[in-house]
C-alpha cells in the first residue's frame, strides 16, 4: 500500500515564511538603526546642538519612522488580503482627480530629476471602485515606476470600451518576458543583488494587483528590452 501526499502548498508557505523574514530583518535593520542612532545622538548632554542640527535630527527620526510604519502596513495588507479580510466599496470615481491627488501628495517624496507628467483623454468616464484602494494602488505602481525606471514618468488615462485604463509609463530598461509575471508575486525583486537596486519589501505590486482584481479590474505590465515599461490598470466604467 503506498500513500501520496501533496506537499506543495505546504513547501510554498514555508518559503514564503522565510522570505517574509528574511524581507522584515532586511528592510526594518536600517529604517530601526537610523532612528536609534538620531535619539541616541539627541540625548547627549554633552554637546550642545544648534536649532537646525536637531530639526534635521528630527526629520530624520520621523522619515525613518514613516517607513517603518510603510512596511508593516504592507505586510499586514498583505496578509488580510490572502485571508480575504479587506473590504472594498464600490463607487464610482473620477480618476483624473485622483490620479492629480496622487501625483501632487507625491510631489515632495520625488527626486527633484523624476518628474510625473500626467494627461487625460477628454470626456473621460468615471471609474467604479474603492477609491482609497486605487489610490493606494497607483501609488504603488508610481512609486515602482520612480524607483527602477528612468525619468521621465508618464501617467495617461484614457476610456475603452468597459473600461478605463490608467497607464503609467518610465524610460527605464524594460523588464525581461521572464519576469513579467514573477515582479507581482510576493516578495519579489527584480534583481535585489545590484547595488543600484533601492530598497522595498517586494510587496508593492502584488498588493496593487490584489487589491485592483478584486474589484474587478485588471493590472497588467508591458514591456520591451532597453524601451522601458508600461504598467496597465484597467476598472470597469463607473
């Protein structure tokens, strides 16, 4: 008598538990060693420091604190969204506005050389869905777009025939067939061993998938070698 078991749901889950570790100790080591280091640096008592030193002492404090809060609610999202734990609304939305929200609150974030450029198709249809959670979604896309492409960073929108399509366009190196699927799995990175490569949990775009397929739309990349990359979302028509 033989019995069979299937072990690849259970191999795939202890894979993604290690990444999940792996990505955490990674990314939280420098955001946590920052912050510890600008404290410590404020509480000596035997330096007495100007008025702009401890402002940028601060500041510092409160980025590194801000991206320490930007990677747990990934992982947490993350999590609700595989336990199928996230409510989304359905409502219709202007997507030019968002979209000019979007770019404008992301303004300061920038480097001053990445500009996002943005024009829309006139007459354009609103869109239906949660509008927090497509905002959140582009500014994944966006922020993947500013990160491993090459300024500058088009956003487009335009209406198809169900659908309208928000388009976001870089001049970077393109992405390889290969990995056009892999870059929205979880914890995925394109090539994470270059020094160039910035940091991030690799969760960005599975969560912006995730969160657009589940109110009906889709997200979608493409791409050709040296000719940069355009990431596609398309919601049904408001």
């Amino acid at each position: 008598m033989f019995a069979f078991r299937d072990l690849t749901g259970e191999r795939r889950l202890d894979e993604e538990k290690r990444d999940l570790i792996a990505t955490m100790s990674h990314e939280l080591r420098t955001p946590m060693a920052a912050v510890y280091g600008a404290a410590q640096t404020l509480l000596r008592t035997d330096v007495d420091f100007r008025t702009d030193q401890v402002r940028e002492l601060l500041q510092m404090i409160a980025t590194q604190a801000w991206r320490l809060t930007q990677i747990t609610e990934e992982v947490l999202l993350t999590a609700r969204l595989d336990r199928g734990a996230v409510h989304l609304e359905q409502e219709s939305i202007d997507l030019a506005d968002l979209a000019r929200a979007t770019i404008a609150a992301l303004a300061s974030q920038l480097p001053p050389d990445r500009p996002v450029s943005l024009e829309v198709e006139p007459g354009l249809p609103p869109a239906r869905g949660d509008r927090d959670r497509v905002q959140q979604a582009l500014v994944n896309v966006l922020d993947n777009a500013v990160k491993y492409g090459r300024p500058p960073v088009e956003v487009s929108l335009e209406a198809r025939t169900s659908v309208v399509c928000i388009s976001v366009t870089d001049s970077g190196p393109g992405i390889p067939d290969v990995e056009q699927e892999r870059i929205f799995d979880k914890f995925y990175r394109s090539d994470p061993h270059l020094a160039r490569a910035p940091g991030g949990t690799g969760l960005g775009l599975y969560i912006a998938r995730e969160l657009i397929e589940r109110m009906g739309g889709r997200l979608d990349v493409r791409s050709e070698p040296d000719a940069g990359a355009t990431f596609i979302v398309e919601l049904p028509r408001g």
